[in-house]
C-alpha cells in the first residue's frame, strides 16, 4: 500500500495509485477510507466502472458491518 500512497504523492492527478490502495483498504475493512479514494478515482476519471462499483459496493458493505454493530449492542 505504501507503493501506491508514494505513486500518489508523485503524480496526484493519476487515478490508477487511488483505486488501487482503495482496493485494499476496502479488503483490510477500511471502509471510509477506501470510500475517499474510489471518490478521488471518480472525480478524476469519471468514466472508470470499476471505481463506480467498488464505491457502492464499499457503501453496501459499510453500511452492513453498521447494523451488525448496532444488532451486537
């Protein structure tokens, strides 16, 4: 992950760094902030699918692992 931040700093306009650590963030259960990166992905390069739907599918599960929490207390 540390490749992809270092990716960022150097070109931050280049979408492929933001979506690629969003996609571990999303797999480590960083949630928020792999939501900010899918969003930085879109707001850069609108047209790319994959961040469209990794960006719901964050939204989907974050919200899941919400009631989860809420449903244990």
């Amino acid at each position: 992950m540390d490749d992809y931040t270092s990716a960022i700093e150097v070109q931050p306009n280049f979408e492929v760094p933001y979506y690629n650590r969003g996609l571990i963030l999303y797999r480590l259960g960083y949630f928020d902030d792999a939501l900010e990166d899918f969003k930085k992905v879109l707001d850069l390069n609108p047209g790319i699918q994959d961040a469209t739907l990794s960006l719901k599918q964050t939204i989907l599960d974050k919200e899941e692992k919400q009631r989860r929490n809420v449903e244990k207390n």
